[in-house]
C-alpha cells in the first residue's frame, strides 16, 4: 500500500490517510497511544486484556475484538505498562 495509513475509528469508520504511521505516532501522546508494533499505533484505552504467548510474545485484545501482537523489541516495556498502568482490568 506505500506510505499510507488506514485508521480505524472507534465508530467503526476507516479513514485512508497519506500520512505515515510514524507521523501519527509523534503527533499522539505516548501516554495514550502505544506503537505495538511496526503495523500498529493503538489506542490504549481500547485494550481490555492481554494474553502471554509462547516465548514471553504478548497478544493485545481491543474492544472491537481485534487481536495485536507486540513486537520483541516493544514487548518489556508493553508488559511493564500492563501490568502497573492496568491494574483494574484482567489479565486472561
């Protein structure tokens, strides 16, 4: 697809944007948005748990019922922030 994005609302809209998603991950704040991997910039209050794969790999769940996986080299400080930022809400 080349330097494009496609964002998916929370409405369930998708908007097809020029931008990269590495222009959207500097305009967001790191506090509320996490770049999981080289394909996803999520939004973190739409995770509501989280699986330990295999070999320490971590599976995000959004509340759309899509699937994530983290990166190897996002996955320690992903799993840091689950579990001390996310408390209240269960790890399956």
């Amino acid at each position: 697809m080349g330097n494009y994005t496609m964002v998916y609302l929370h409405d369930g809209r998708k908007i097809l944007t020029s931008k990269t998603l590495k222009i959207f991950g500097k305009m967001m704040p790191s506090e509320t948005f996490w770049r999981v991997n080289k394909t996803h910039l999520i939004r973190v209050q739409e995770i509501v748990a989280w699986h330990d794969l295999p070999k320490s790999a971590i599976r995000l769940i959004l509340t759309n019922g899509f699937t994530c996986d983290v990166s190897r080299r996002r996955k320690t400080r992903i799993k840091f922030h689950l579990t001390h930022s996310f408390l209240n809400k269960q790890n399956v």
